[in-house]
C-alpha cells in the first residue's frame, strides 16, 4: 500500500485564501492516486494521501525564511 505525504506551506493560491482549499486537496488526492494507479497498477482504494501543511515560518528556502527568499527572487526577476 502506498503512502504518499504532501507537503506545503500554509498559504493559499487565491487572494482571501490562507490556506489550501478542500476542493484542491480533493483534487490533489484523486490525481496522486491516479498516478500510482497508472505507473504501478496500484488500486485507488491502497494508496493514503496525506497533506501536512506547514506554517510560513516553520519552512526555510536557500538559508533563509521563505517570505525573504521569494523577495530576492522577485528582485532577480526569477
């Protein structure tokens, strides 16, 4: 059976949203099944999808706090 863990940080990917949403995390779990199903022949009812969502300020990006490393990103032009 396989185990898939999903991890993101707690933001969301719409204005007003801070965190991901049920419907993309349903989404989520029906396309990751599905993957296994097709490359391994995995059935949907023995794959567990599990999401952990991490604060901001738990989750660190080229030696630094998210926040400021998607900053110099964004003043790099990437």
């Amino acid at each position: 059976m396989p185990i898939v863990t999903v991890q993101l940080t707690r933001e969301g990917t719409e204005p007003g949203v801070d965190h991901v949403t049920t419907e993309q995390k349903a989404a989520i779990y029906k396309g990751v099944s599905e993957v296994l199903l097709d490359v391994l022949g995995k059935p949907l009812d023995w794959t567990w999808v599990v999401f952990e969502e991490v604060e901001m300020e738990n989750w660190g990006w080229g030696g630094m706090p998210v926040p400021e490393y998607r900053k110099l990103l964004a003043a790099k032009g990437v």
